[in-house]
C-alpha cells in the first residue's frame, strides 16, 4: 500500500471513528483541557490573583500573543541563521572550486 492509499485509509478510519462517537466534546475534553488556552488563563490569574473575569481574559490573550510572537521570532531567527550558513558554504564551495580550477583562459 502506498502512502497515498494509507493515508485514505486513515482518514476513512478517522470518520468512522467520529461518526461513532456520542460525546464529541467528553471525547476531546482532556485536550482542551490541557490546551496552550488553559494555561495562558492560569499564567493570567498568577498575575492578577485579583482581577475580574474580563481582566483574566484579556491578560490571558495577550500572554497567547507573546508566546506566538516569540515563536514567529525563534523561526525568522532561525531561517536567517540557516541562509546565512548556506550562502556561506556556497561562497566557500564557490572559492574552492576557483582554487582548483587553476588560471583561466586570459592568463595565457
């Protein structure tokens, strides 16, 4: 079976599966539980131990902001790194095949 085929498969299971379920929400209750969301609220409370419902959700969203821009600025960081080690190893590639190729045609 190929991938393609297998992965058919596994989204006809995953179907069957759903369909078969009676409580989609108790069925994905310890996930929700245990999402970024939940502990974006908790981080908010520890910060204000006395803030209303309202305060909460809105520290809270901004905890999720940050955490997603810090992980948008990992990557663009990363990204560039990887450019720069590859334009690097290119250029280094570039001088060494210079190096072996000798003199050109004009230093004759």
């Amino acid at each position: 079976m190929n991938t393609s085929e297998r992965s058919m498969q596994l989204r006809v299971a995953a179907h069957m599966s759903w369909a078969k379920t009676k409580d989609r929400s108790a069925r994905t209750a310890n996930a929700r539980k245990q999402s970024h969301h939940t502990r974006f609220i908790e981080q908010a409370r520890q910060l204000h131990p006395d803030g209303t419902e309202r305060q909460i959700a809105a520290a809270a969203e901004a905890l999720k902001k940050a955490h997603y821009r810090q992980l948008a600025l990992k990557s663009a960081q990363s990204r560039r790194i990887r450019k720069e080690q590859a334009d690097a190893d290119r250029e280094r590639q570039n001088r060494q095949l210079l190096k072996t190729a000798g003199p050109g045609p004009a230093a004759a």
